[in-house]
C-alpha cells in the first residue's frame, strides 16, 4: 500500500472528504476482512457492512456525526472515497466492483440513530 503523501495528494484534487475519513476506510477494510476470517477481495456491499459495525464499535451514537465532520453524510461518499484510492493505486478493484455498489445501501440516521438508540433500549429492558 502506498503511503501518507499518496492520500493528501487525493485530497487536494478532491476536498469533499477529509483525511481522516480515507484512514478510517482503510481501518474499515482490514476489519472486514479480519471479520470474514479471510484476506480476500472485500465488496462494496460487505466494505459497507463493516464501516456500519466499525463505526458503531468506535464511535456509537457520535458515528453519524462524526462521519459529516469528515464530510461522509451518505454510503455513496465511502464509495467515492474508496475509488479515489483505485484511481491512485493505493486499493485495487476487481471487474465486477462498480462506484454503483455503494449507492444507496443504508441510510446512516437508520444504522447509527436509529437502530442503535432501539439496541440499546432494548439491553436496559432485560
């Protein structure tokens, strides 16, 4: 993988995200695969899934807000992050892996609001 230098000049061409945001990617990708148990191609949809649980894990009920700090508000943002290090050559992509296949996927009031705020209701009713 290529270094620090590689994603400041990524965020220079484009400002939408910070680097925090492409550092918590790669972080979200090593934890998927060490979820899956395997070191394989991770995709869209499975990156997605451990960003959701990662981020739940880290940073609770601050994960929503502290994904627009860094300027992510919807699943389609990590998909343009995650390609702008296929542009650079940090991550590789395979065929089948699409820009499309992070669009839309879940709606981060729904998994970091709502949902968590259900999960923990129903721990303090036990």
């Amino acid at each position: 993988m290529k270094g620090f230098k590689d994603l400041n000049a990524i965020i220079k061409k484009d400002r939408r995200y910070r680097f925090e945001a492409y550092i918590f990617v790669l972080q979200a990708i090593d934890y998927t695969h060490r979820s899956l148990h395997k070191k394989r191609h991770v995709t869209g949809q499975e990156l997605l899934e451990g960003i959701r649980e990662l981020a739940v894990r880290e940073y609770g009920l601050l994960a929503k807000a502290v994904f627009a700090h860094w300027g992510v508000k919807r699943t389609a943002d990590f998909g343009n992050i995650v390609f702008n290090m296929v542009n650079a050559e940090i991550l590789s992509k395979t065929d089948q892996d699409d820009i499309r296949d992070f669009e839309n996927v879940y709606d981060f009031d729904e998994v970091f609001v709502t949902s968590y705020e259900l999960h923990i209701n129903r721990q303090h009713d036990h």
